[in-house]
C-alpha cells in the first residue's frame, strides 16, 4: 500500500501499514536494529513492525521471493546471503533512488543523498540501477602504532623516501618493518591498491576492478609495485610471515615485533583485549610516491558494505524506504557506530565519546581524504581472480617475483578470468 507523499512522509507511508525487517545476524549482531524500528514506530505509531534474524538469509528469504511475498526490508549479507547477480537478473530489487532524493530524517534541509560518505551509491548500484544501500562503511589498507611512533620520535611519513627512511630506523631498531598473513595474502591487496590509486587514480583503479586489458601493466602501476617492492628486498619483512595467518600476524604487530600489518577497519575490535592498553593503533595513510601522482597524501582505501536491499515484490515498499531513511538518521547511524564499533555510511553520525581509537583515527583519514577515496570490488566481482592475483602478492612479499613480475603475472590472470 502506498498513500500520499507529504511533508515529513516523502514515499507516502501508509500510516498502520505493517512493516517486516529480516536482519543478518553476523559480527554486527543485531542490537544496532532497535532503534531505527522505535524511530519508525515514532512517526508511525500504528503500523505493526516485525524485525528478526538470521545466518540462513537466502535458505530462507529465496522461496518468499519466489513466491512474491519477500519482507520489505532485507539486510542480505553474510556467506548466505542470495545472489546478486541473480536478483538483478530477475528484477527483484526496488531502486533506491527516491530514498537518495528525500529529505533525511534528521534534517529536511538536507537530502539522504548529502548525508552519504563517497562511493556509497556507486558501490551499490548493479544493473545500472541504484539498489543495495550499504549501511556500514569501512577502511582498509595498513596500520601503526601511533604510541611507538610517539615513544621512539617518528613522524608518519608524507614521503615515499621517508617511508624507506622510517623502514630502515625500524629496522635498525630492532623492529621488522612489515608483517603481513601468508596464509591469506589477500590482506595486501588493499595496501598494494592504495599505492596503485595514489599514483594512477580513479581510472586505473576502475580498470582493474572491471577486470580491463592493460589494467595491471599500465606504466603507473609498475611503479606503484616497483616503489612497495624495496620492502622485500631489503629484507623488512619480518621471518616466518609466510607461514602466518591473519591473527598471528596481527599478533606479532601488537607485540611491537612489526611496525606494519596490512587489514580493515575490523582488526582493532577483532583482537579485542589482546591490544595493549595505550597501543593507539592507527590507519596508514598513503604517502607521495612521485612528483605525479594522480592523488594527494592521505588518499584512503575505503568502501561500503552491510548491504540492505527492499524487494520489489514486498508489501510495503513505501514502508522499506521509511526504514532505510530511519536507519540512515544521525542518531541511527550514530547508534550502529556506538554497538558495530564500525563507521556507518552517514558522513554526519557522531562517533561515541568512548570510541577506540583504531576508529577515531578512521573518521580523522576519511575526513582528511575528502573523495580521494577508492573501492576495491573486485572481491565480489571475480573472487576467484582475486585470490589468484592475491596468491602472486603472498610471492612478491617473500621476495620470489618482483613488480613487474607482478603486473604481468596479475594481467595474465585477469585476461584469462575475463576470457
């Protein structure tokens, strides 16, 4: 049912509408729901909400698709979560762009669309269409310890010299440079595309993730990789990485044995109480590489994800769209950074007073990065390619194939992927 668009109701909710949420019940658990349902409730006060969870999103959400009577709010998400591809291919999913254009909640003067962090609505749109709002957004690429930085008087270099400068103090101080998770080389595709995007940008970024010809072998690229590839060679990756996987060398990085760790925004929460207390762990931000890069210092690796769809086919698709604007409010999104300890895609939610300070330190990158920011997706395009080229990544930290090795051996990969 829809009824008339008005001030304070943009998609014309019928007001005692009944409304079904079906959450994921992942890392972000499912406390961070509550109270975008009493917000609803608070502006609808007739209309029954009915919010639950579950792992076995497409078990059992894909035979009410089928048959056409889905919930209206889907958060279709974890390693059960249904195909993409498929739901774009069948028509499925309602565009989201009346959400993009109404007024949000917190403030009408503002649309949702201003509210959104960069690469929200890009990530999301599949088919051409803008249909997946991804709620929480993250940062990813390497980490340090701002209190060793602090206790042995380093700066955060803005320079690639610098960086090797600062590489070869840590060294000489007893501190491995670099660890990173052999098992899951994956990690250092963050790091390693920040470098690339830095130097080459928005372009060159895109063609990899489109899985392009000439993506990897583009002349900027190799120097990106070329730049990375003096951390091997001169040994600063700490003995026995290889061997590790992402826990261990997180580990080691906590234990000050490594100055370095690639990872997202997840680690800080992921170790939990194994962070020393006044660690300060902080995001990297990438420095200038040449004298022309396409970007500036602090350009940021940084995407959204939890992504919430409202199915074409449900009752209240007015009701979905009140949902998405209520869980987009400041306090909303404010409240999921409070219980998630993750940035939500709202650019405006206030970080809780008691926020670590892994995350300050996000929120300060992205700040500072404006939209110099960039996603890898080429994880959910072609995972498979992914971990391949990734594979290539886990030889060129040992030291067993250089850059240039590299970009051939990963455009080899993807031509044959795009076939």
């Amino acid at each position: 049912p829809t009824g008339a668009a008005a001030a304070g109701n943009p998609f014309g909710v019928v007001p005692d509408a009944p409304v079904e949420v079906v959450v994921f019940d992942g890392g972000y658990g499912q406390a961070y729901i509550k109270l975008p349902v009493q917000l609803y409730g608070g502006k609808h006060p007739k209309a029954k909400i009915t919010q639950t969870a579950t792992q076995q999103i497409q078990q059992s959400l894909q035979p009410r698709f089928v048959a056409g009577n889905p919930p209206d709010v889907v958060n279709n998400s974890g390693s059960n979560a249904i195909d993409y591809g498929a739901l774009v291919k069948d028509e499925a999913l309602l565009p989201l762009l009346p959400l993009l254009d109404a007024p949000s909640w917190s403030d009408p003067a503002v649309t949702v669309r201003d509210t959104l962090r960069p690469g929200v609505v890009e990530v999301g749109t599949h088919g051409g269409q803008f249909t997946v709002l991804n709620y929480s957004y993250g940062a990813y690429g390497a980490w340090y310890s701002a209190s060793l930085f602090k206790e042995k008087g380093w700066t955060y270099p803005q320079t690639w010299d610098d960086y090797l400068a600062l590489c070869d103090k840590m060294a000489t101080a007893g501190i491995a440079p670099w660890t990173y998770p052999g098992q899951f080389p994956y990690y250092m595709f963050w790091w390693l595309a920040s470098m690339i995007y830095k130097v080459a940008g928005k372009e060159v970024i895109d063609k990899i993730n489109n899985l392009d010809k000439g993506a990897w072998t583009d002349e900027r690229v190799v120097t990106a990789l070329k730049a990375f590839e003096a951390i091997p060679a001169n040994g600063w990756v700490l003995k026995g990485s290889s061997g590790l996987n992402h826990t261990d060398a997180q580990m080691q990085f906590l234990l000050g044995k490594a100055g370095f760790v690639p990872g997202g925004s997840w680690l800080e929460k992921e170790m939990g109480d194994s962070v020393p207390a006044g660690f300060d762990m902080s995001i990297c931000r990438v420095p200038s590489i040449t004298s022309a890069d396409d970007r500036p210092f602090g350009a940021l690796c940084a995407k959204a994800g939890e992504p919430y769809i409202v199915p074409r086919s449900a009752k209240n698709t007015a009701g979905g769209l009140e949902f998405l604007r209520a869980m987009l409010s400041d306090e909303g999104a404010a409240n999921f950074i409070a219980q998630a300890g993750t940035l939500s895609s709202n650019r405006r939610a206030k970080l809780p007073k008691d926020a670590k300070h892994g995350l300050v330190s996000i929120d300060a990158a992205l700040a500072e990065a404006g939209d110099n920011v960039f996603g890898v997706t080429l994880d959910t395009r072609d995972s498979r390619l992914w971990g391949d080229i990734a594979k290539v990544m886990g030889r060129f930290m040992n030291g067993d194939v250089k850059a240039d090795q590299l970009a051939k051996e990963a455009q080899r990969l993807t031509d044959a992927a795009r076939g």
